[in-house]
C-alpha cells in the first residue's frame, strides 16, 4: 500500500468523524499518540513500537485529510531534490 493509499483508507473510514473534530480536537489526539509513540521507544516492545508507529501515521493522515494536505505531494519535497544539507 503506497501513503497515498493509505491516507485514501483513513479518509474513506474516519473521515466524516475527524471533520466534525476539527483540526484543534484532532491535533490533540495526535499529540497524544505521539506521546504514546515516545513511551513505546523508551521501552523494549517492538511491538508496542509499531502500533504506536502506525497509530501516529494514521493520525498524521487525519489531520492532512481534514486540512487538505496530500502527503505524497507533501513528501516530493525530499524525494524530488528539493532539499538540500540538514536541518
């Protein structure tokens, strides 16, 4: 499954829901997540790690739905050269 695919599956399910939320209400749960995602690291359970792993991803997409954002697109910024030394 390609991010485009999988933001399309996290629209399709949750999207009516999430756009109710709003971006504030939703930015909150992927905050929260996050914070899930750095107790899992701190840890030894792999997976724990990827549940968090994936739960932050899904969040991300829910947060880009709502705000029109197409990740794929979003990313070409490093995967087309765009981005040069470090941040």
């Amino acid at each position: 499954m390609t991010l485009r695919e999988f933001q399309q599956f996290i629209r399709d399910k949750y999207y009516a829901r999430d756009s109710e939320r709003g971006t504030p209400g939703t930015f909150m749960w992927f905050i929260e997540e996050v914070g899930e995602l750095a107790t899992a690291l701190a840890g030894t359970d792999q997976d724990n790690k990827e549940e968090e792993f994936a739960d932050v991803l899904a969040w991300m997409c829910t947060l880009a739905n709502i705000n029109n954002v197409d990740l794929a697109k979003a990313v070409e910024k490093y995967t087309v050269g765009h981005v040069e030394g470090f941040k």
